[in-house]
C-alpha cells in the first residue's frame, strides 16, 4: 500500500490564514497536490496496479509511478535518462523491440557520415579506404553535423517519451493476457512478468549488431572503393 501524489490543475488560494487547510500541498507552481491512497487492486486506466508492477518489475517504482501519471493527469512525457542517451539499447532492455529495431535503425543511418569519416582517417592507424570526396568538403561537414543533431533530437524524443510508449506496450499486452487467459491468477501474473520485465541479453545482443553493421559497413566500403 502507498500514496500517489499528482498535480491537479486549478485555482488555489495561498493565504495559509483563517480558514486554510494546513495540511493541504501544493506542487510545481503553486498548483495543488490531491493525496491518494492506492493498493495493488487499484485500478489504473483498466489495469490493475499490481499488473503493472508485476510488468515492469517490483523495483521499477518510478516507471510505474509513472504510469500512474499517465493515467490520472492525461501526461505523456516524463524524462527517462537511460532511453535519452541509449534509446535503443534502452528499448532492447526493456524489450520493446520493433522501438528498439527503428531505433537501431535511425542510429545507423544517422552514424554513416561518422563511420565514413573514420574509414578515411584511419583506424589503429590503418586507412581502410579513399573517398571520392574531401572529408573537409563544406558538404559533407555540413552532413556530419546534420546527423548529430538528428541523433541528439531522436535521442530527446525517446528520453521523454520513453515511458509512454512503455505505459501504452504494458496496457496492451496485459488487457491481451488477461483477456485470453483460462488459467489460475498465479499463473496469469506468471505470464504478464514473462511479457514484461527487462532482458541484459538483448542489449548484449544489439550491442554486438552495432558493433558487426558497421564493421561491415567499412569493410564494404573498402571492397568498394
């Protein structure tokens, strides 16, 4: 058992004189705060809250206070450090994996223009290749820069929409488990943790796809060029 805190938005009086409730919290701008109490058997937008914890994991409190945000106060963004500087290995972890694959993608296509740059300059002091180009072309230092600003802008867009895009996977496919389960609770809570949970071995995984692609990517253009 335990309270939530979250924002209401309205009006409120600040004169803590005559008459004002001095048990009453206000949170970020003077706005105030409603205390409630919720259980495991609290329903959270059609899911129950143990569901939730028994998705993301028992120590996952803040993402699923989180959830709970989402729920009660309409919010979608909230900052999710790991997913803004590691968006796809973050999604991997937490094994939202088409997320985490697009991701994977958008990294490859926006690290080309560096990866080029490196097989120019040289690896362990080894050239891999000549580009038809100068790497000090206004152009293609212009590219370079594009795509790091690219994979800092996706890398905030997963950093603040991480968890709601986690909170709408972990709605989905509770409601699914729940609604095709013909099994004892034990067991559906077994399931619902199996569909969750986190996976080091998928970042493992994605890490070493990284690391082979673009290795890949400069032997091909090796061969190439």
């Amino acid at each position: 058992n335990g309270y939530y805190n979250y924002s209401q938005p309205g009006q409120q009086n600040m004169n803590m004189g005559q008459g004002a409730d001095p048990n009453r919290q206000f949170g970020a701008f003077g706005m105030p705060v409603q205390q409630i109490k919720l259980t495991e058997e609290s329903d959270i937008d059609g899911i129950r809250l143990g569901d939730f914890f028994d998705y993301a994991g028992r120590k996952s409190l803040t993402i699923v206070a989180n959830f709970v945000k989402f729920a009660k106060t309409g919010a979608k963004t909230s900052l999710n450090i790991a997913a803004l500087f590691f968006p796809q290995y973050y999604f991997f972890y937490r094994k939202m994996y088409k997320t985490g694959l697009l991701y994977m993608l958008l990294w490859f296509i926006c690290a080309i223009p560096t990866l080029m740059l490196y097989g120019q300059m040289g690896l362990g002091g080894m050239v891999l290749f000549e580009l038809p180009f100068s790497i000090e072309s206004k152009m293609f230092l212009t590219i370079c820069n594009i795509s790091q600003i690219l994979t800092t802008a996706t890398g905030i867009v997963a950093g603040f929409y991480a968890n709601y895009w986690y909170y709408n996977r972990a709605r989905r496919d509770i409601s699914q488990i729940r609604a095709e389960a013909d099994c004892e609770e034990s067991e559906i809570r077994s399931r619902i943790s199996a569909a969750g949970g986190t996976s080091w071995g998928r970042v493992i995984v994605a890490g070493t796809a990284a690391v082979v692609l673009s290795l890949g990517f400069l032997l091909a253009l090796s061969v190439v060029l």
